[in-house]
C-alpha cells in the first residue's frame, strides 16, 4: 500500500495558474475539493471564483480550432509536441499569446488548398482512363497566395460546370482537361507546402495541435480553481501526495511561485479519508477485482480483499454447483477464453465480450471448485451413480462430503450453516485487523464482542440440536444462553456506546442481533441451490434414461440439451447468489466499499 500525504498550500493569487500547471504535468497530486469541507475555512476564508470570462474564452477557442482542424482534414487525438510552457505565465496571458500565433497561421489559405485538391481529385475520379499525378509545381512568384487561390478555385469551377457531351469528349483521350486538373491540384499541393514553410514552426498542423493543447490546459486549470479557498490576494487549497514525491512536489510548487508561498506537510489523521493507489493485480485475479471493486473502492489502510474473496467466492459457487462433469465443462471454457484474451486486443472488441473473455481464468477457478465438490457429492452430470461420493471425514454433526445432498439434505444443511458461520467469522477477523491497522484501537473490542456472539449461538444451536429445540434453551441451557449470549451482547452494546453514545450503543446492539441470525441464515441458500443444481440435471437423467452410471448412447443428445441448459441457467443463478452472500452478508463485516482511488490533477 502506497502512503499518502496531505499538503497544505498558501500562495498568492497571481501565481496559483504557475502552480496548478506545474501539477498538472507533473500528474503526482489529488487536489481536495475545499467545497466538500467548509467547517476547515469558513469565517476565515471564502469560495475562490475563477473568471467565467476567461473559461468561456477557452471553450470559445478550442471550438474555433477544432473547426480548423476539420477543416484541414486534421484529428485532434493526434500526437503533438509537448506544450512549450514557462511556467510564469498567467492564462489571461497564455491565451492572448494563442491568439496571437492563431492569427499569424495561414488558416484559412490551407483550408482553401485541402477543398481545392479534394474536388480535384473527385474530378479526376470521373475519368476511366488511369492517369499518374504529377509532381508537385512551382507557384508563381508574382502573386499573392490569395490571388493563386481563386485562380485554382476558378479553373475547378469552369472545369466543374463543363457539359456532359464536352466531359465524353475530353474524357476519351484524358488529354487537355485531365492535365489541366493535375496541374491544379499539383499547384495547390505546392502552395500549401510554400504557406506551411513560412510559418515560425515550419508545420501548421503541428503548430495549431499544440496551441489546442495549450487552451486544453488552460481550462483544466480553470475548472480546477473552481474548488479552491482564499482571500483576496491569496489562495489556498489541499491536496494528496504519494510519501515518496512530497519533497520534489514542494519543491516545485515554490520554485514555480517564486518562493511566494507556505506549504504544510501533514500526515493524515484517521478521520481523513485518504485516497488509495490501486497497483496492478495478476490476471488471475482481475475478474474477482472487478466484482470487489464493483462494490466499492477499499479505504487506505484496509486489507485487500480481492485474494481472499477469490477462495471464498470459489468455495461457496463450488458447493452450489457441485458436479465433476459440468465443473470440467466450465473449466475448459475458462482456459479457452483465456486463451483467446491473449491474442485478442481487448480494446477493440465490445463490453459483453470483454468480460467474457476477462473472466477465463475466474471459470477456470470456479470450474475447478465445482469438480472438487462434485466428487464429495457424488456428481456426475448430476446424481447419475457414475461416481461415489467421496468423504473427508466428519466434525460433530458435520459431514465433509460422502452423501448426496438430495438423499440427505439435513447434512447438507448443516454444512452450509458451518460454511456460512465461517465466512462470517473470517470477516469479522478481517475487521478487527482493519481496525488495529488503522490504530483504531477504541473499535477493535466490536468485532471481538460480534465474534464472541456469533460463536457462542452456534455453539448453542449445536448443543441443544437446532432451533427445533430452543425450549431448552431457556430451561437447560440457561448458563450457556447468558455466557455465549446475553454477555456478548451487553459487552457489544457497551462497546460501541463508548464510541458512539449509549443510544447508538443500543441501536447497535438490535441490529447486530437481527444481522447475525439473518446472515448466518441466509446461507442456507448454499442447501436449496445445490439440491436445485441436483435436481435440475436429474431431471434430464430421466429424459435421458439414465440409471445406475449407465450413459446409453441414446441419451447423449438429451444430456447435452440438458448441461447446456443447466449450466447457463443454473450457473447464473448460483453466480448471482454467490456475489449476493459475498456484498451483503461477507462485506457488511469488514468492507464498507467507502475508499477514493488517487486520481491526480493532470493535463489529458
């Protein structure tokens, strides 16, 4: 995890647009929106309002250019030369020195050439006999490039409003007006070279990409004072700094004020919310970033959950989905799409296949799973007989594998309460190291009071043979309804009353009770979707005539209609829940998703 700092900066107004420039080609700082925290400054400070004249002089300009730039057939997403800034410049004053070099471009005279040689060449298109265009020519030295130009367009127009009968004629032999076309094209050619060469940059097209960068610029220097604070002359604003860059970025934010300026270097406190670089994750686990982050972005300091999801996402759909043949089938689907990823670019296909394809190595994971626990359970293009489930051995009441969920499904049943139990229970482990990372040590004792309660229910619904039997639990079980119940309760509502207030304590209290036994719940999902997964494909046994492992070749047409279906309905089904356990039930412990990724100020 890359550290963050916070910078405080005092300039003065006339060198904040030095400043912002510097940053933004430097692309190292998040600047803080000051409007989002006015209890910082107000009183003391107000709103810094940039001219509106000046940003819609911008947007004024780069209109004007990008007209120019069609015009002359130019696209902007070329690449240009950097953008030759002093840095002391203010953007009033950048922008005269735009308009100023636009007005000294001859513009409109190349717009005129590219027209010129376009008819031209629709022209010449009109003739079937195949011709060679001719070199460029030389442009008469007494005339201007105006006077050139409507002679150019002059011949064109003749040549354009010639009659049917008067182009048959000239077109059998391409003689006098196929030459008289070639040689204006040629001398517009030469004319557009000439007016490009007397320019101080000796390219008009590069020149006029670099002034549309520059008032590019310019307004993303506007747009970014927009949520600064100061006073009259002065301004002042906040912004994030990677640990390493602190002192090349203060630095240069003096050296470009002139010394005009005070910058505060601050290590943040655990209420600021710190923004987090996200470093690159291995393709095996993009997939699984992507549904993560597609919850929420994690705070700094947390525990990257994306690793661990990838497991735990990977054992619950397994279970859900459990089956040796159509696991193999995802599997090998995975490592085809995989495949193709890598000799696909990904940029130049659409968002559907995109995923698809992202996601090769997610199904190959999960294809793996589901054969793992297909084995346990005795799966084979669902309850065929083909294999025997196979047992890991026993825990209690908890049996791991060696029975068939839709002969037993009291066992399978168990198992995914246990299952569930533990998922919740490792989020609340991640919670409290969340909590120690950030030396957040008053919270830490929440988690551990959630823990002791979760644990200690489940201990008692073990003990006492399900809720079926919850009278003993307030005649027998008394002791144990106090210790593993009552206790951590109380403990959890004194807890979080000491951060928050004995009302929130309470609040609290209610809502971790009613959350804990939904949740751990809700995880019987992993029974009902796993004999529903069974259930489905056995369906398609029986059309098929399957008994006892027996495959007659007969059925091979029905088991195929019958695994295409499953696993497309069936898969999205179990995916879908597998992600709902995961967002609602798993992060609701330990992931708010509340983390702002570091985008820094930077000129695009």
């Amino acid at each position: 995890m890359i550290e963050m700092r916070k910078l405080e900066v005092l300039i003065l107004e006339s060198h904040v647009d030095a400043v912002l420039r510097f940053l933004g080609q430097a692309g190292a700082a998040q600047l803080i929106d000051m409007r989002e925290k006015p209890e910082s400054w107000k009183d003391i400070l107000v709103p810094y309002v940039p001219k509106a004249t000046s940003l819609a002089r911008c947007s004024d300009m780069l209109i004007r250019i990008e007209a120019l730039c069609k015009e002359l057939d130019l696209k902007i997403e070329e690449p240009s030369a950097e953008t030759p800034l002093t840095a002391k410049e203010s953007t009033e004053e950048l922008l005269d020195m735009v308009e100023h070099r636009l007005a000294q471009l001859p513009l409109k005279q190349l717009a005129k050439c590219s027209a010129i040689i376009s008819k031209a060449d629709r022209l010449l298109a009109t003739f079937e006999t195949e011709h060679e265009k001719e070199t460029a020519q030389e442009i008469p030295v007494d005339k201007s490039a105006d006077e050139i130009l409507a002679q150019l367009e002059h011949k064109l127009l003749e040549i354009e409003n010639l009659s049917d009968e008067e182009r048959i004629k000239y077109g059998e032999e391409f003689s006098a007006i196929g030459k008289e076309l070639l040689s204006v094209r040629g001398e517009a050619e030469a004319l557009a070279n000439s007016l490009e060469s007397r320019t101080e940059k000796g390219n008009v097209r590069s020149e006029l990409l670099v002034l549309y960068r520059i008032v590019k610029q310019e307004k993303q220097v506007l747009e970014a004072k927009a949520i600064f604070v100061g006073t009259e002359k002065t301004v002042y604003f906040e912004a994030w700094v990677p640990e390493a860059q602190v002192e090349e970025i203060t630095e240069r934010i003096k050296e470009a004020s002139d010394g005009n300026c005070i910058v505060v270097d601050e290590t943040p406190s655990p209420e600021d919310r710190a923004p987090m670089v996200l470093k690159p994750t291995p393709s095996y686990l993009s997939a699984f970033e992507k549904l993560t982050l597609a919850f929420g972005y994690p705070s700094a300091g947390e525990i990257n959950a994306v690793p661990i999801m990838m497991v735990t996402f990977s054992i619950l759909f397994g279970i859900m989905f459990a089956d040796v043949g159509q696991g193999a089938i995802l599997a090998l689907g995975g490592l085809i799409f995989t495949h193709l990823r890598r000799r696909t670019d990904l940029r130049a296909v659409g968002d559907i296949t995109r995923y698809i394809l992202m996601s090769g190595e997610m199904l190959v994971v999960l294809g793996i799973s589901a054969v793992f626990f297909g084995f346990l359970f005795g799966e084979f293009f669902g309850p065929s007989g083909f294999i025997k489930p196979v047992s890991l051995g026993a825990f209690g009441p908890f049996y791991f594998g060696g029975f068939e969920p839709t002969h037993e499904p009291m066992k399978m049943l168990r198992l995914a309460v246990l299952i569930g139990v533990a998922h919740l229970t490792l989020g609340l482990v991640l919670r409290l190291a969340n909590e120690v990372k950030k030396r957040r040590y008053k919270h830490a004792p929440i988690p551990i009071c959630w823990l002791w309660l979760l644990i200690g229910g489940f201990t008692m619904w073990i003990h006492f043979g399900g809720i079926s039997n919850i009278s003993r639990w307030f005649s027998d079980g008394v002791p144990f309804l106090v210790g593993l119940f009552v206790l951590p309760l109380i403990a959890l509502i004194v807890s979080r009353g000491m951060v928050s207030g004995f009302t929130e304590g309470i609040g609290f209290g209610v809502e971790v009770f009613a959350e804990t036994l939904s949740h751990t719940i809700s995880y019987s999902r992993l029974m009902a979707l796993g004999l529903i997964h069974s259930a489905m494909s056995s369906l398609f046994l029986v059309l098929g005539g399957v008994e006892h492992g027996h495959f007659p070749i007969s059925s091979i047409p029905v088991l195929a209609v019958g695994t295409l279906l499953v696993m497309i309905i069936e898969g999205l089904v179990v995916f879908v829940h597998d992600l709902r356990l995961h967002w609602v039930e798993w992060f609701s412990k330990f992931y708010p998703g509340e983390g702002i990724i570091f985008k820094p100020f930077k000129f695009t």
